[in-house]
C-alpha cells in the first residue's frame, strides 16, 4: 500500500468515526435553526480533513484529489452541517495559486459559464462588480473565495473576508444557508488577489458539481443503509418486509442507480485537471442527480409513513440529495452542456471522447 493510500485510510476511518460522534441528530437539528457546530468543526479541522488537498509542503495532507473525493462521500454519508467540502476545496485552489491555506471555514462564489464577476484596477485600488445566487454558507463563513477576471480577461481568484455585501438570504431544503452576496464596490487589498490556478480556469463551476455529485454519492448510500436496516426490521404478515418482491424491487432499483451514480462520480474524479473533466462532471452531476431522485423517493416508499417524521433520521439525507441536485447546475443544465460539447467535439470525435473520459 502506497503512502498515499495509506493517509487516505486513516483519514477514511477519522473522518467515520468523528462524524458518527459528532454530526449526530441533534446536532443537525440544531443547525437547521441556525447553530454552527463548533464542536464538530474544531475536531474536523484538528483531524487535518480540511487541508487534505493541500500539499505536504503547505502544512496539508497532499492527498490526491480523487483520492480526497472519497473523504466528501463519507462527508455526505454523515449529512455534515457543516462547509466542509467547499473549505477543502477552497484551501486547495488557494494554496495551488500560490497562497496560504487556514482552516477557518470558506466557500466558493457559484456562477455558471454566463456569469462573470469582474475584477476592476483603477487609480484607488482594486474592486469586483457583479453577484453570485445561493453561496453555500455564506453567512457563515469566514472567507469567500470568488473567481473573477479583469479587464484583459484573465482569469483570477480572490479571496474576500468578512462582511461581505449581502443580498437576498435563503435556505435550501435542507436548512442551510444560501444567501446572495453582491460585490458590486467591494475593495479588495491586492495580497488578496492571485492567478487562477489551471484546474478552475473556466471558473469554480465545475468544481461545484464535483463536490455535489460527491456529497450525493454519500448521502445515497446513507439512504439505503436506512432503507435496507428497516426493510429488515419492519415485520408485516409475520415476516420482514424485505422479503416481499415489491420491496425487493424497489431496493434493487435504488441500488442500481446508486452504482450509476457512483461510477460516473468515479469517473469525474479521476479526470480532475485533465482535458476531459468538464465532459466527465456534467456526465457526473446529471446522472447523479437523476439517481439522487429515485433513491430518496424509494428510500421513503420502503420507510412508509415512517420515514416522513422528524424523529427518524431519513429526511436529513433526503432533503440534501433534493437540495444538491439543484445547486452548481441542475440536472437539465449539464445535460445542455453535454448536448453542447458532443455537438462542438464533432460525430467523427465523440466516440473518442467517450473514451478518454473514462480513463
């Protein structure tokens, strides 16, 4: 076993086993309402699951990125309230621009390929100019790391501290928040401002899609190990549930999705910095939002009544697969983009493409 994988094991075990402790139900419950888990963040940080990504030389755990994928899973198995994935990601893409990585919580600015912030020098200073719509965690955070391009168009990340200028306040289905935050004016001290690293230089889009597929991945499995412990355990006509066919079915169904999902997440992962990652994660983040839907929808057929209560667990994972469908693009819009990059790549090109995106 490699030394990578060997730091991949041990940070898969930490990450199981600190999460089972503390993002426990009373606790996501509690950040439904607005409480930010101090404890759970601390304990994720001093473990070195945030700066995993990060280079050894940077003070991180230099895991490789698809490597560090498998740690988001665990992370949406766990249904974490907390920005963990968007600060390992952050840290990453910060400390490969030339930066110096921390552990407080941060996030990414989401804004699709039509979108652009700008990042405007003039004789006072540097200022950005537009929005991003629903930032993950954005009220809670510390930093905000935004992708902007100047004048000429090139491309850079910037990194915003707080307050930010806040707009409109949401929260997803899962409670948590995503506000819109509005940098028209905001100042920004040069040592703040970097060259996009090569991995986000269409902007952080795509990343986004990588972490939701990931996190979705997670939250699935979380979903069918409920769904099969109660098919077990539930007894209708003097016998468990999960021995009738119809159950049987609906499980297998679920199950087969979720190996969709999983493969094209794999997929995704494994083509980070390459050529063919912005085909693999639109394939990623509309196949896994398609399965998302079908396994929480038989996850709560199996549960019954049940599972529709507050008291049983279910509806952490559910409400989450239902919200991170959505975020980073929707199923409908990868699926545009896919159509997109076939009819750009060309007949002659596609099945080659196919190809390479898997490896």
């Amino acid at each position: 076993m490699s030394g990578s994988s060997d730091i991949l094991h041990i940070l898969l075990e930490q990450v199981d086993r600190l999460l089972s402790q503390y993002a426990t139900k009373e606790v996501l419950a509690e950040a439904e309402h607005g409480a930010w888990p101090t404890t759970l963040w601390s304990t994720v940080a001093e473990a070195g699951v945030l700066l995993a990504m990060v280079p050894e030389e940077q003070g991180g755990a230099g895991l490789p990125p698809a490597d560090a994928m498998l740690l988001l899973r665990r992370v949406g198995y766990h249904c974490t309230p907390a920005p963990v994935p968007e600060t390992m990601f952050a840290a990453y893409l910060w400390a490969l621009a030339g930066g110096k990585p921390s552990v407080e919580p941060l996030s990414l600015a989401p804004t699709n390929f039509e979108e652009q912030i700008r990042l405007q020098h003039t004789a006072r200073g540097a200022f950005l100019a537009g929005q991003a719509r629903r930032v993950p965690w954005g009220r809670d955070v510390s930093k905000l790391i935004v992708f902007a391009r100047d004048e000429q168009n090139r491309p850079y990340l910037v990194r915003l501290s707080q307050p930010f200028g806040e707009g409109p306040f949401h929260r997803n289905l899962a409670f948590e928040p995503r506000p819109t935050i509005s940098f028209d004016g905001i100042t920004v001290a040069e040592t703040e401002i970097l060259p996009a690293p090569s991995i986000c230089i269409n902007g952080v889009l795509e990343l986004g899609a990588l972490l939701r597929s990931q996190q979705m991945v997670g939250a699935m499995e979380r979903c069918l190990d409920y769904a099969l412990t109660y098919a077990n355990e539930r007894k209708q006509f003097g016998r468990p549930i999960a021995k009738f066919q119809a159950v049987q079915h609906m499980l297998a169904v679920a199950a087969g999705q979720y190996a969709a999902a999983t493969a094209a997440a794999d997929v995704a992962a494994q083509a980070i910095g390459s050529p063919q990652f912005g085909f693999a994660v639109a394939v990623a983040k509309a196949r896994v939002g398609e399965a998302a839907g079908v396994v929480a929808e038989v996850a709560h057929q199996v549960h019954g009544a049940m599972g529709f209560t507050q008291e049983h667990p279910l509806h952490f994972a559910t409400r989450r697969l239902w919200s991170w469908r959505d975020e980073f693009g929707h199923e409908a819009y990868w699926q545009e983009r896919i159509g997109r990059i076939a009819c750009e790549t060309g007949g002659a090109n596609l099945w080659p493409m196919l190809v390479d995106a898997q490896g």
